[in-house]
C-alpha cells in the first residue's frame, strides 16, 4: 500500500512498507515517509525519509532531528537512531546528499577512490549544507511542519555528515581567504557522531569556537577513517570537541568499536556494536532532556549505567 503526504509546492510519495514494517511502525507510534524533493535553484534532488511521530500535533509540537550521513550513505540509513527517537515521539528528517551518497559505490572499482575523494572537496561540502536548508525550509512550510517545534531542531550527523552538521551549527570555515557563513539559526542543538576534522581549514579552535550551541559527541577509541588522503583516529575527534565554543558540550568515548559501527551495519566493533548503539539512544534522549528540559539527571546518570563499555565520559565544566 502506498500513501501520500502533500507538501507545499510538491507531491511526495511515501514510503511503501511490508505489512509487518508497517505493524511495527503503527506500534511504535510514528509514520515513515519518503519524499522525493528537489531543489529547482540548483537544479539537485534532496530525497529524504521522514519519521513524523503521529502523537506530534500543531498544539502539540514535536522536537526535530535532521540527520545527515556519512559519505557513500542514504536517506535509509541511521535507523538504529532515527526510528529509536520517533518511537519517543520525536520526529527525524533523514537527508541523502546526491553528490556523496550511496551511488558513489557504483561504477569501476578502479575508479572508487577518485569518487571519494571528489565527494570530498568544498563543493560538495558546501552542497550539503545548503541540501539541510533546502530540505529544512520544505519541510517547515508543509502542513507536516505545523506538526514541528521550530525551538528544538537538532542537527545530527556521522562522520562526513557530522561535518555538514557542525557547518549549519556556527562552524566557521574559510574560501578564497574570506569566511564562509554556513550557520543555520534554527539549529538549536547539534550531535555529532565521529566528527573529523575540517581538513586543511586551519585551527580548530578558529573553526569550532563558533559553535555556540549545546552538543553531544559521541565516538569509540577505534574510530578510524580510511579515505586516501582523508585519514584520522579518536585523536581528530577529541579535538573536534575540545575546539567547540559551547560550554554545553558532552563526549562519550566508547572503548573498542569502528568509524562505521555508528552506520546501520552491525558487524563493525563486533560484540560493542549493538552495545553501543543502545546507549547512544539512550544518551541521546538524555541529552535531549537536558538541553530542552533542563533535566539532567538522566544524562548525570548514563556513565554509570553504562560503564562497562565506556573508555571516556566528559561534560561541562565551570
């Protein structure tokens, strides 16, 4: 069965779902969506996948994650998270960013490397940028949108797609000797899962110490990029976090795991990955409590609760 979401200025076709996916979903207490937008200015599509909580209503607002992949991924990936938060009753906009998504891994083998290292290069990563306004600003003038807190947007991402998150969350990067102004004031939070570094722009703390908004960051001392040219370890991480200019700032080390054990995959980190995952859900609804709720007894207590896998755990300080 397949059912439609009318947006303003354009159809979307939902997601078609098996009977059981479709059971489980109602369960749970969200609606999947998959809309196919494009963007007419830059003449690029922006398909998303949409988690819309059917308890959020316009007196009744939901919070709103929008979550950005890392490189060669889609808007399907991310579920272990995305459909966690929506069964919580918060809704996830999941993006796939065309020019470095999933299609990278078609084509020559022999060619792969070239792909990957053209997704990147600047254009891109300003592409993505402007695919999370896009796809942010089509959302919020839908009827869908009526249905979303404006007041608690928060931008996730893992790995390349932690990048594009921190850009739209005050990150500060420079083109042709002249800074680039990226940020998105409706993001009020940010997450951000194996974070690199912004390669070749500079001092992190040039870069970072602009984003003032509270983030979580979450990785595991084996988190490793591989790219030709592009390759960094936990230590890049812990200086993505320590460069951020919010003092609202948490970081979660895992010990163990794999730069792709945050994907939708679970063989990376072996016994950790389902672990992890687990506790990543659970730290991120904490997080969220805290931020937006000013609750943080649930955050004070998860390194306790999950000490057996933690290699590190750091919050805020005076």
């Amino acid at each position: 069965m397949r059912r439609r979401l009318l947006l303003q200025g354009a159809a979307a076709l939902a997601l078609a779902t098996s009977p059981a996916l479709r059971a489980a979903e109602g369960a749970a207490g969200f609606d999947t969506l998959d809309l196919d937008w494009t963007d007419t200015a830059r003449q690029r599509p922006v398909p998303v996948r949409l988690h819309l909580p059917q308890q959020a209503t316009k007196a009744r607002p939901t919070p709103l994650f929008v979550i950005s992949h890392g490189i060669g991924g889609s808007r399907g990936g991310y579920s272990w998270l995305g459909r966690h938060l929506a069964s919580q009753g918060i809704a996830c906009l999941h993006l796939q960013h065309v020019g470095s998504d999933r299609s990278l891994w078609g084509g020559s083998v022999l060619g792969l490397v070239g792909r990957l290292q053209a997704a990147a290069q600047d254009e891109e990563a300003l592409a993505r940028t402007e695919d999370f306004r896009f796809a942010l600003d089509t959302l919020l003038t839908s009827e869908a949108g009526e249905r979303i807190d404006v007041r608690r947007i928060v931008a996730t991402g893992h790995s390349y797609g932690a990048n594009t998150s921190l850009l739209v969350a005050g990150a500060q990067v420079q083109r042709e000797g002249q800074p680039l102004l990226l940020v998105d004031p409706r993001v009020a939070a940010v997450v951000v899962l194996s974070a690199p570094p912004f390669y070749g722009q500079g001092e992190p703390g040039d870069i970072l110490g602009n984003v003032k908004v509270p983030s979580l960051h979450i990785t595991c001392t084996e988190d490793v990029i591989r790219i030709p040219g592009y390759w960094s370890d936990l230590a890049d991480r812990l200086r993505v976090y320590e460069a951020i200019g919010s003092r609202r700032k948490w970081l979660a080390v895992f010990q163990g795991g794999a730069h792709s054990m945050f994907t939708d995959r679970n063989g990376p980190g072996g016994a950790l990955n389902p672990q992890a995952k687990r506790a990543s859900q659970a730290l991120v609804t904490a997080f969220m409590h805290a931020v937006f709720e000013g609750d943080e007894r649930a955050l004070t207590a998860w390194p306790g609760q999950h000490a057996d896998i933690l290699a590190r755990f750091q919050g805020p300080t005076a």
